[in-house]
DNA sequence: GCTGTATAGTTTGATAGTCAAACAATTTGA
DNA sequence: TCAAATTGTTTGACTATCAAACTATACAGC
C-alpha cells in the first residue's frame, strides 16, 4: 500500500519531468517557431504516406476544425504540405515537407534517447518483461470498466 | 533495438490514453465545470496546509500570472479560498474548500485504481524493482546533460 | 442526368491556457 | 526613511480547443 503511493508519485513525477524535457528539447534545438503541440502535429502526419486531414485529427483525438489551424501554422512555415487529393477533392493530404521531416527526425531521436535511458536499467528480460506489462496495462486500460468515477 | 521501437510506441500510446481517461473521468464524474487543467491546480493545493500563489505555481511550473487567472475561476466556483496572509500582506494563501477537497479525493481515487491495476500485474518483489528502475530513470532525466537536442 | 443526402474541411465565435512585461502593494535592509 | 526586493494582479498577445454554421464535393436512387 505504501508501495502504491510511491508508484503513484512516481509515475506522476516522470509524466511532469518527460513533459517539460520535450519543451525544452525544443526550446534548445533547431526548431524554435513550433510548439510541442506542433510537434506531436508533425508526429501524427509521421514521415510516410500523406494523410488525410480526419485520419491525423483522429490519431490526435481533436476536431478537424482544431487540426485545420495548427496545419495552417505548420504549412506557412514550411513543415507541412497540404493539398487537395485529385481522386476525390473533398479530401485534404497532409504531408511532411524537408523541413517537418527534420523536425519528426529531431523528436524521434529525444524519444529514442528516453527509451534508451530505460532499457540501460533493465537487461533483456527483464524490458520484454516490461514491454508485456506495458501491453497488459493498455488493454486493461483500453477495457474501461473498471477504472470508474 | 526492435523492443526499443517496441516500448516507445507503448510508452507514446500510455501517456495518451491516461490522459484522455483522466479527462473522461472528469466529465462523466460530479465536478463538470473544471477542466483537467484546474484539477492539476487543485492537486498541486493539496488538502492540507494553505500555499502560496508562488509555492503552488512553481510546482505546476507555470508563472503566477497564469495560476491567478486558473485559480479566479476555482474560487469563483468555490473549490478554492484565496486569502491575503496577516503576516506578509504580499503573500496570497490558497487551500482548498470543501468541493476542492472532494475534487482532490475523487482525482487520487481515480489515480489509486490505476496503480493498483498496474501492480496487480506484478508480484511484490517485482514491483519494487519497478519502483526503483523509476527513481532511476527520473534521477537519470534530472541529471539532463546526457539527453540532449 | 437530377436531386437530396452524406462526407470532408474551413470558418466563426466562444472559452481556456499561456507568457512576458507593466503595475501595485508590501516588506526588508542599509 | 527610503531604495531595492518580493509577491501577486493585470494587460496584451498568441495558441488551443470545441461546436455549429457553412462550402464544396461525391454518391445513391430515382
């Protein structure tokens, strides 16, 4: 029971810390004129395959209108292209421009540095170990019911 | 190198959905007008001591002038009491009301069953180990040097 | 082929969250 | 006693967010 209480603050403790690092990872770096809020943008469009304007908004959990404003910010300073599919013009394709695909590069390299950091304190058991914990507490979570109020 | 990839996609999917539960629990719950940003507010208050303005925004690290505006509306709305100190007629005390404190009960609730499904998946020894690979971890991202960009 | 309905985005209006800088009140120390 | 430091509030500017109104396009049934 006091175990649980450590956890909590614990877990509480690293969200707040992992948060403000990201901020400040981009405060630092080459990409001045986005937001975190940007960043996690540019996460969802990801480097691939363009997306619509839905699909990125759902991955983002915000309305189209919401997403339609930060694109607006992401395309006039040259991170994100948007144009409209031929195919069917009431579609819009959000891609990365060089400059976004620098950006994504430049957040998946904090994210990688943060996981790294993880993983040194665990041998290989003991990640997988961790990796089917994680798993395990998304279902459960994902599953709802119980977590109630 | 594959469970790396692995693990940070499971840590990118937890953060998302413990937030987006956090909020959920929020407006199914009793306190519908406050957001999950307010509910931060009233955590970093706390059901015991009255704080100052200062003491409460450096935890949450926002500036003052951005918890005066969060914390009009809290008292406005009586979760929150604002008083001027009779020592130091600067300092302004904040503490929790009785809403605030039942805000507070509900919000650690919510916290407590997540932990408990998290340890549930762990035998004692092995969540001591996880508690201690997280002081590690956050000890680690502390130091700051080393994750950098 | 029309026409009405559905779908995809944008725009608008409102509210919240944020910071930096200007300001006001109070304390402290020289 | 008065200048400097401290603590908060206010202001101005910008971002984030949603719901609802609106626009443009596609599709389905006649």
């Amino acid at each position: 029971m006091d175990l649980e209480k450590a956890l909590n603050t614990l877990f509480v403790t690293l969200f707040q810390d992992i948060l403000s690092l990201e901020e400040k990872a981009l405060i630092r770096g080459e990409f001045q004129d986005i937001t975190i809020n940007d960043m996690h943008v540019i996460e969802a469009i990801g480097p691939g395959e363009a997306q619509t304007s839905s699909t990125v908004a759902g991955k983002l959990s915000v309305t189209v209108g919401t997403l339609t404003k930060a694109v607006d910010r992401l395309s006039r300073n040259g991170y994100v292209l948007r144009e409209r599919s031929e195919d069917d013009k009431r579609l819009v394709l959000l891609s990365l421009m060089e400059k976004g695909r620098r950006a994504y590069a430049h957040h998946q390299k904090f994210h990688e540095n943060m996981i790294k950091a993880v993983v040194s304190r665990f041998d290989g058991e003991e990640a997988e170990f961790l990796a089917r914990s994680l798993e395990d507490l998304i279902g459960y979570l994902r599953g709802g019911t119980d977590i109630k109020l």
